[in-house]
C-alpha cells in the first residue's frame, strides 16, 4: 500500500461507502478507517438511502452500477437527503462518457476501478479543502448582506426594517433614548448599533446594569468615588463624548435616580467623596422591560427622569412580531456556534424552521440564540434537526403545515395571526384597527378560519 497523506483533521467525517463486491467495500472500509475517518458500509441503494435517512454524511463514495439501482440516481436522492454531502463515484470502465454523466448529475469526482489508494486520498484532499472553503465563503456572504452600519442585527422582516429605519434617524443625533422591549430582545445591541451610526461611534460606549450591584457600588461605578487610596473616576465621566447605556433603569433606586437627573439637567456631577464637580458629556441610553409610566403613577420611579429620557422613544419588537427573521436569525446563530464550537453543522433543516417558526419565543432573541447553541452541541452531522432542539420548546406552539401548497401555508399563518392578535386585544374593534381590516371583514375570517374565541 503507497503511503498516504491523509488530509486535515479527518476526525469527524463521516463516509458511506455504497459498493456491492465485499472485497472492494471491506478494502476501502479497512484503509479509511485506518486514515481516521468514520465509515459506514452499505451494498445497496436501499442500505444506502435507510443510513442516509438515519444520520448525515461528509462524503459518499457510490459505485455505479448496484443490484439495485446504478450510483448516480443515489446520487440524486442522497443530495435530496442533504444537500451538502459530496460524493464520489466508481466506475469499473472509466470512460469518459460515465465521468461526463456522473459530473452532470452532480458528482464531485470519480474513482476507476480498481480502485488506487493513493488517488482516494488525493481526491479526499481536495473534496475537503473545498468543502472548507465553501463554508467560509457562506460566511463572508452571510457577513456581507448584512447592513453595513447595522452588521450585527440580522434579519430583513418589515418590523426590523422599520426600526433601523427610526434608529437610522435618531442615530445621526446626540440625544439621550429609551428603548423599550421585553427581556431578550436585544436592547443593548440596539444600543451599540445606535452609538456606531451616530457622530461619535470613535468614542466609548460602556453598559451598566442598574439592577446588578449594592447602590454604594452602583453609584461608584457611574459617578465615581474620590475615597480611599484608589478613587473610582465614575463611567459618566470615563465615556467622555460617548454612550453610557444604562440596562434595565427601572431598577435604579430611587436615590440614584435623583443623581442621575441632575448630572442630565445640569451637565455635570460629583464623585463621592470629592469637592469639585466634572462636566457630563455623554449620550444616556437607558433601556426597560417594565412599564415606566405605570411605575411613575406607583412612585417608584421620578416623573422628571422618566420624561428626560422618554423624549426620544423605541419600541423593540418582540420576536413573535418579526417571525420572518427567524430562518436568517437561525443561519447565524447556526454559524456563530459552529464556529465556536468547532463543529461542521452547516443549516438548520426546514422542518426545523417550521417549528422555530411556531414557537411562543417569550424569551425571544435570546431565548432562540439558547436554543440554536444546544441544537449545535447536540446534532450529530451537518445540519440541525428537530430532535436537536430543547425539548421544552418542542409543542409550545402550533406547527406550520408541512405542505408546499402556498395556499394552504397562508391560511394557516393568516389563523394563527388572527388568533394571536384577538387574544393580545380582545375588544374586535381594536383587533380589527390593529389588524387594517373592517369589523365586519374580521367577523368573516374568524367564520372562514375557524377561529376558536373560547
């Protein structure tokens, strides 16, 4: 046996091999298992396409004539399996006509029989480096079409379209900004797309929480502390001209408020401890999950601060309002724990998305970011499949047909909207205001849906 090389990291791919003539399968089988790729046999069209069915493959190495079938109409139905898997053909007669057809049909090379062992492993080689490329390449696609100003909110739904519309706008200003939003919509990458589009993204941009520490460490850490051998010189003042973002400001007591209020009347502030004040020149964008006006009304929170910083308004959408960013929200999330996992799973199935896209997502973004990166950790070849996913989300909502009929897809969706908007405003009146539809109009698709009220 000629000495090989085997190509990079051969750990972790998988090979079938479909080849009828025992001698030809176990000897292929015995070298590749040897080189440190995991191999599964088979010696047949049906074997074949019943592994296929069970897991995913790297590569497939298929003879072309079987007993059941020829090697190049497996070939169709493995890439309708998973469309990412390469195959390799053998032919005993190496003509030029059975290459040219089994290039067509989508092979990425071929092997003559019989077969040499040192052209396997070049031919693996380059399969591979290929494939590795292919992947990066996705990568700068996926990082490509995405906004330049706004590279890390992905997603093209309208919802998310009209709000980087509105950010757009506010961004090119200094004011101060509220963003308002459940918890795991993302606020605080709101934020940071706000301060990199604005006239001061060279400068700093710091977050706080305002609900995570004691309020003498709190208040340290925003106005700072002159006490002591080592003084604190405070974030107001550290961010300079930059953006101070100030997470979940609800929190803040009530003491800390009356602070914060005056370094934003007056411009300025002092450290604890300290004679002198300092000059507050940063942009505050303070986010929320609670309703701040209803806090106001029960006197937790200042009425004078909450209108300083409820001026300039946004309303982060919920993701149950911008399902249409759920497949590119699952590629990159699909993407950012591959990488960092160092695994290849590539996609998420469309069975998959169906699901996700029928999920109730009350932890939203964040909550769908959890469950891609346990479906990467759990799936076990290229792409993510609905038993890789938390079980606990499985069954929260009602599942998208699983039906090419557009029709059909349609309805289904217009009833599960519908529903989902009757229950959030039950008078039909306001339903039927939030819907841009008439009132009789919303009558008749609640009889022509089916809707359930009860």
């Amino acid at each position: 046996m000629p000495q090989s090389q085997t190509p990079a990291n051969p750990l972790n791919r998988h090979i079938l091999i479909c080849e009828d003539e025992d001698i030809i399968r176990n000897s292929l089988t015995e070298f590749l298992v040897g080189e440190g790729y995991k191999v599964t046999k088979s010696g047949s069209v049906e074997e074949a396409l019943a592994k296929a069915k069970e897991q995913d493959f790297h590569l497939a190495i298929c003879d072309i004539q079987l007993p059941d079938g020829d090697g190049i109409k497996l070939m169709r139905m493995l890439h309708k399996l998973n469309p990412s898997v390469f195959v390799l053909i053998i032919t005993a007669y190496g003509t030029v006509e059975s290459a040219v057809e089994a290039f067509k049909a989508g092979a990425f090379d071929y092997l003559t029989k019989p077969v040499r062992f040192d052209d396997l492993v070049h031919k693996l080689s380059r399969v591979f480096e290929y494939g590795d490329l292919y992947l990066e390449n996705q990568k700068l696609r996926r990082e490509l079409a995405q906004p330049n100003r706004f590279d890390q909110i992905v997603g093209s739904s309208e919802p998310l379209k009209v709000l980087l519309e509105t950010i757009a706008k506010i961004s090119a200003t200094h004011s101060n900004v509220m963003l308002a939003g459940e918890t795991g919509t993302g606020k605080e990458l709101f934020a940071r797309a706000i301060h990199s589009a604005g006239p001061m993204k060279d400068e700093k941009f710091l977050a706080v929480n305002c609900g995570s520490r004691p309020v003498e460490l709190l208040e340290s850490e925003l106005f700072g502390n002159e006490t002591g051998e080592k003084g604190h010189p405070g974030i107001l003042r550290t961010a300079g001209k930059g953006t101070v973002f100030l997470d979940e400001i609800a929190r803040l007591p009530m003491g800390t408020q009356t602070k914060l209020l005056r370094a934003i009347e007056y411009g300025e502030s002092m450290p604890s401890g300290g004679s002198e004040t300092y000059a507050v020149r940063c942009r505050i964008i303070a986010s929320t999950s609670e309703d701040l006006l209803r806090l106001v009304g029960e006197n937790q929170f200042q009425e004078d601060l909450f209108y300083r910083l409820d001026g300039v308004k946004i309303r982060i959408p919920p993701l149950r309002e911008r399902l249409d960013d759920i497949p590119e929200l699952t590629d990159h999330f699909v993407a950012k724990h591959s990488r960092a996992l160092r695994k290849r799973v590539v996609s998420a199935s469309s069975e998959t998305i169906r699901l996700l896209m029928s999920a109730q997502w009350k932890g939203n973004v964040r909550q769908l970011d959890n469950a891609i990166e346990r479906a990467v950790i759990m799936c076990d070849g290229t792409q993510v499949e609905p038993k890789d996913l938390p079980p606990d989300l499985l069954g929260l909502g009602s599942p998208l047909p699983d039906t090419d009929d557009l029709r059909s897809a349609l309805r289904h969706y217009e009833r599960l909207h519908i529903t989902r908007v009757l229950r959030q405003w039950p008078d039909k009146r306001e339903a039927a205001k939030r819907l841009k539809l008439g009132l009789s109009s919303l009558y008749r698709k609640i009889e022509e849906l089916g809707i359930d009220l009860g």
